[in-house]
C-alpha cells in the first residue's frame, strides 16, 4: 500500500507543478502598470533633483510585456514605449517648474484603468553636460 500512496503522490506533486509551469507562462489577466520610478542621474539642487531641461529615465513596470504603455507628465502624454519583459522606458525632460505627477497606463480591455503614480517637484534646471545643475 505504502508504494501506490508514494505513486499518488508523487503523480499529484508532477501534475501540479506542471500546471504551475503552465500558468507561469500563460499571459497575463490583465495588462497593468504597477509602479512608476525616475532616476534623477546626477542632478542636484538644494530642493529637488529634477530641473526643466533636463532629461530623466522614466520607468514604468507592468505586467503585460506585450501591450503599450503610455507615459504622462500632469495627465498629459509625452511617450510611449513598448516593454522589455515587465519594464517599459521613456526619456522625459521637464519644460515648467513646480509640481509633476508622472504616470504610465497600459490598455486593458474589460478592466478598470490603473495609472500608478509618482510626484516629484521640478525646479530650473541648468543643464552641465552630464548632469543637471537645479535651483528652487
């Protein structure tokens, strides 16, 4: 009896890891950004590190690595760029002073839109060549 229950169960453990293997694969649900990040590079000021004129990397991390994302800088688009795995980029370079909310959206029929988010304050920038001096 002992060898048929170590059979079972070693069939059980085969099947669900085949089935995990399967679902790992599939495509996702739904196509979701789930976080928004900015990489000030070598920027500084006394306030913030983002200045206008100069240019940042935005990342958007999705779960889609097929579907579009679009980027927004205060609810209005400025790129769009096609993910590499779950991460999607675009070069944003701020043009006013003040408050920001960056965005990214990835279209998903039959879901409710998700546009994660980040604030950050932009200052006057002076670009340096390889970085950006900021004051404000």
């Amino acid at each position: 009896m002992t060898g048929s229950i170590i059979r079972t169960t070693t069939a059980s453990a085969a099947t669900l890891a085949t089935v995990a293997a399967l679902t790992a694969l599939a495509a996702p649900a739904g196509a979701t950004g789930t976080r928004v990040g900015i990489d000030p590079g070598i920027s500084f000021g006394p306030a913030t590190n983002y200045g206008t004129g100069c240019s940042y990397d935005i990342d958007g991390i999705v779960d889609d690595p097929v579907t579009p994302v679009v980027f927004y800088d205060n609810s209005i688009p400025f790129a769009v760029a096609d993910p590499s795995g779950s991460l999607a980029q675009a070069r944003w370079t701020p043009t006013t002073p003040g408050p920001h909310r960056l965005q990214i959206w990835q279209r998903h029929a039959g879901s409710p839109d998700v546009f994660p988010y980040v604030d950050i304050q932009v200052g006057t920038g002076l670009p340096t060549g390889s970085g950006c001096a900021v004051t404000g």
